[in-house]
C-alpha cells in the first residue's frame, strides 16, 4: 500500500506542478501577488496535491470496481426496466458527487446552484441510460452524437444567453468521481453483453452523458434571466496571518466534509442494496471497497479545500490583473501554455489515458494521448481569451468548432470517434473549475464584460478540441493502417501473378 501511495504522490505532484510554476512565474514577471494571496495559493496547491493522492487512490479501490461489479450484475439479471432504473440512479448520484461541478456551480450568478447541481446530474444520468443502451444494443456512436448535438443547437437558439454556461457545465461534468465510475461501467456492461467485444464499446459513454447537461442547462435557461453579475467568492483574496490562514482552511475542510459526506453516502447506500440483492461480493473485496471509500471521502474533501480557499480566489486575483494590463493581448499567448498544462494537470485525464492504453494493448500510449490534448487545450484556452478580447460571440466558436469534431466521425475508426469525445470531456475537470474559469471571471471582471455570455464558454471550448485533435490522429492511424495492409498484401499477389 505504501508504495502505491507514493506513486500516487508523485503522479499528483507531477499533474499540479506546471500549473503552479506557471503561476510562480506570472507572479514574478507580470503580475506581482501581494503575499496573503501567494501564501494562499501554495497553501491551497499542497491541499489539492495531497487530496488529489488519497482521492486517486480511494478511486482506483473503489469507484472502479464498484462501477465494473454493478455493470456486469445489471447485464446478468437480464431485466431491462431493472438496468434502465439503476443507470439513471447511479448516474444521477455520481454527477452530484463530482467536486468539478460542484465548484463551477458555485460560480454561476444567476441560477441557484441546487438547481443547476440537480439538473445537469438529471440530465447525465438520463445519457447514461441511453449509452448504455447503445452498448446493448450495439447503436452506432457518430449517429447519436450527430443527433443529439443538433437537437441541443436547436434549443440553444431559443435559450443563448445560457449556451456558454451550458457547454461549461458539461465540460466539469467528466470529472474524477465520473469518468473512473462510468468508464469502469461500460467496461463491466461489455464484457458481459454475449455478443462480440469490441475496444469502441468501452468508449463513448462519457461523450453522451457530457450532452445531458447541456440540453437541461439550455432548457433551465428558458426559466431564469442571464445576470451580468459575477459570484463573488466567500473567501478573501489573501490573509494577513497564520491564524487566518489556519482558521480559513479549517472551516473550509469542515464544510467540504459535510458536502462530500452528504453526496457519497447515498452511493454507498445503494452499492449496500445492490451487495444485499446482486453483487454478494466477498468479505475481502467489500472491505478493500470501504477502505477506498474512506480514502476518497478524505481526499476530496482536502481537494475542495485547497480549491475552495486557495486556487479560486488567486485565480481571480491573477485574471483580474492581467485584464489591466496595458497589453493584455499577451493573455493570449500565455493561455495557449496554461491550457496545455491544465490537460495535464487533470486527474481524471491520467485514469482515461491509462485506461485507453491499456485496452488499446499499448497502441495508442498514454504520452501520444497527452500530447494530443495538450496541443489542443492550449488552442482551445487561446481562442477563448481571442473572443474575449475581440467581443466574438461563442456561436463562432463553438458550432464549426463541434461540425468539424462531428463530420470527422465518419472518417475515422469508431474507437477514436468514442476516445475522442470522452477526452473532450475529461480534459475540462478540476483544475479548469479550479483555475481557468476564475482567472476567465477575474479578467471578463477587469475588461468590463458580461460574465454570463463572455467570461463563461472557456471550460467548453477547452472540451471541444480533443475531439477534433484525438480524431486527427484517428485519421493518420486509420490511414497508415490500411497502407500497411495494402504493402504486406501486394508481395503475394506478386508472386501469385509470378
């Protein structure tokens, strides 16, 4: 066990590092940070790394198997209605559990954030039912993903003051409570179906389930009036003692525990059913479970912490800076290396990447994938500090921006169009909740602009390139795969001609 923590440490050193030597960095050359809001950030960065370990770990003891026990026992009852009611339960609970959502929902002025929580978690959970269905029932991905975007642009026509926050609340949604378990999911409900097993059924479940919120977002939108208000975060941009600081981040853990003791102990609650009815897993497999569960309660509450207290508030704080910054075109630049970083710094990233690697059997590696989201987050986070600078409407953006990622699902194999729609949404998790939508907020604040329709649309733009990316690469594999084959298969036609 120890030496699966320190691996886990070092993986979460490795993730958080970039982002906050990026930050060291703008604070020594650009915008100097008085030291109650530096102390206040790095306090928060060892929060988040150690959380980020004990919740890695607490997911890879529990979320995963819990979600692979509970999708092969829902195939094996072979009841329908059965399968339909516990995937949207599950996928209605596990949403609400995401810390991503949880933090960006905090930040949307004009909707109460139960609502916003519970109509994204009812909107993912109702996909979840579909892509399972699709599983089943083998539904090819590009026609329901060409479906359902169309319908979702449709409603946005009627409701386009929410379309930013819309596609933002479906970018957190995939985060590192939600990928691991749906994943997991998909893996138990394939392996199980009877009929042929292929690589592209364990993909693209989080590619629908990240179209759900978008729609029940966009159709809430009809309901509540767009604000040009921003929220304004409960903790100070910078302390001026110890005490303050010991004070700050002890009732933010204390708040945070009760936060993740209420969303985690219904999921518990229903494994519990289900071990009682279906699963009947052993002693050692139930109390392996539970020790995850402990470890993922305890991390994700010092990982909403170290968000909450530390890395939201200075995120403003640089953003606003910038925004006042005579240049301020320079956030173009400077965003295109945060994205790449963010990508990096995403946990849920690293549990799709390693799952994509490993049932892929090495042919697509974990580095080829990071590099592709990383090149496309980069462009994604600039283009979105262009149409804030520029006044662009998000329509500009988004919409040839998902018709490419759309048009280029029926060129490339179906396991890139599953891969790379599921990096589109785990590629905007923690730390773009964290860090970027903030520090977004922070600069829209400096300039003057509508938070609404300006500031948000940054955390789905960033989701929208690795599938265009991922799919590029899908398209060279797919290519130099059948070249491959045509030059093995020429030599013996040769010399059958011979």
């Amino acid at each position: 066990m120890e030496k699966v923590l320190w691996e886990k440490l070092k993986e979460s050193l490795q993730a958080a590092s970039p982002i906050v030597l990026i930050i060291l960095l703008l604070h020594a050359t650009v915008v100097p940070m008085p030291g109650g809001t530096l102390v206040l950030m790095i306090t928060g960065a060892a929060f988040l790394v150690v959380g980020l370990t004990l919740f890695s770990l607490g997911t890879d003891l529990a979320m995963m198997p819990m979600g692979e026990h509970i999708g092969s026992a829902l195939i094996r009852s072979r009841k329908l209605t059965l399968l339909i009611f516990s995937s949207f339960l599950f996928g209605f609970f596990v949403t609400i559990a995401e810390p991503d959502l949880q933090v960006m929902t905090k930040q949307v002025p004009s909707m109460p954030d139960w609502a916003l929580l519970g109509g994204v978690a009812a909107g993912v959970a109702f996909f979840l039912v579909l892509a399972v269905l699709r599983i089943l029932f083998a539904w090819r991905l590009s026609y329901m993903l060409m479906a359902f975007y169309a319908l979702t642009l449709l409603v946005a026509l009627k409701s386009s003051d929410y379309l930013a926050v819309a596609f933002d609340a479906s970018a957190v949604t995939t985060g590192p409570i939600t990928v691991p378990f749906l994943l997991s999911m998909g893996v138990g409900i394939a392996a199980t179906t009877g009929r042929r097993i292929g690589e592209d059924d364990n993909f693209g479940i989080c590619a629908l389930c990240s179209i759900g919120p978008i729609l029940t977002v966009l159709i809430m939108g009809l309901f509540y009036d767009a604000q040009s208000t921003g929220y304004e975060f409960e903790t100070p941009a910078a302390v001026e003692s110890a005490a303050e600081l010991a004070r700050l981040f002890a009732l933010g853990f204390l708040r945070s525990f009760r936060e993740v003791l209420m969303v985690v102990v219904p999921i518990f609650a229903i494994f519990t059913l289900y071990q009682i009815t279906h699963l009947r897993l052993s002693k050692v497999e139930l109390v392996k479970i539970g020790v995850g569960l402990l470890y993922l309660m305890i991390g994700l509450t010092i990982f909403l912490t170290g968000v909450n207290r530390g890395f939201m508030p200075s995120g403003k704080f640089l953003g606003e800076s910038m925004g006042q910054l005579p240049h301020n075109w320079i956030l173009v630049p400077i965003c295109l290396v945060v994205g790449a970083c963010v990508v990096v710094a995403e946990p849920a990233v690293h549990v799709l990447t390693k799952q994509v690697e490993e049932i892929t059997s090495g042919a697509i590696s974990k580095r080829m994938m990071l590099l592709g989201m990383a090149f496309g987050v980069g462009i994604a986070m600039s283009l979105a500090m262009l149409r804030m600078l520029t006044g662009l409407s998000i329509w500009w953006c988004i919409v040839p921006g998902y018709l490419i990622a759309l048009i280029l699902t029926f060129y490339v194999p179906d396991m890139f169009v599953g891969i790379g729609f599921d990096s589109g949404g785990v590629a905007a998790g923690a730390m773009s909740a964290a860090f970027v939508l903030p520090f977004t907020i922070g600069v829209c604040n400096a300039m003057g602009g509508n938070i609404m329709t300006d500031a948000f649309g940054v955390v789905g733009m960033i989701a929208m390139m690795p599938p265009i990316t991922i799919q590029a690469m899908g398209f060279i594999y797919g290519r130099t795969l059948r070249k491959n084959q045509m030059s093995k298969k020429a030599p013996a036609g040769d010399e059958k001609e011979e």
